[in-house]
C-alpha cells in the first residue's frame, strides 16, 4: 500500500511539475521586417538667415557704397 501510495504522489508530483513548465511564457526577439524610418523634422532656415544676415550687416558696414 505504501509503494502505491508513494508511486501516485510521486506521479501527481511530476504532474504538477509538468503543468507548471507548460504555463511558462515564451519571450521572441525579432527583427523587425521592414527599416525603422525616422523621421526628423529640423529647421535649419533660420539659422542659415541669422548667419547670412549678419555677414550682410558687416559688409554694409564695411563698405558704405554699396548701394
């Protein structure tokens, strides 16, 4: 009786164990397929005006006969 007894608590003991490491998550690193796409809206107008503004200013003061 006590190997019986044994035998199905070692049994429902591995059932257990079996259940639980099926229940596991199961985690997938993929590439994505298709290219990450970033998109980066920058504005350099301005600072290419203040830059050309400025060397504007300093050759209208250099030279007042321009114009």
């Amino acid at each position: 009786m006590r190997a019986t007894r044994r035998f199905v608590n070692g049994a429902l003991l591995a059932l257990c164990a079996l259940a639980l490491l099926a229940c596991t998550p199961k985690v997938q690193v993929e590439a994505p397929k298709e290219p990450i796409t970033i998109n980066m809206n920058i504005k350099i107008e301005h600072e290419v005006r203040v830059k050309v503004d400025k060397d504007l200013d300093q050759l209208f003061n250099k030279n007042d006969e321009i114009f």
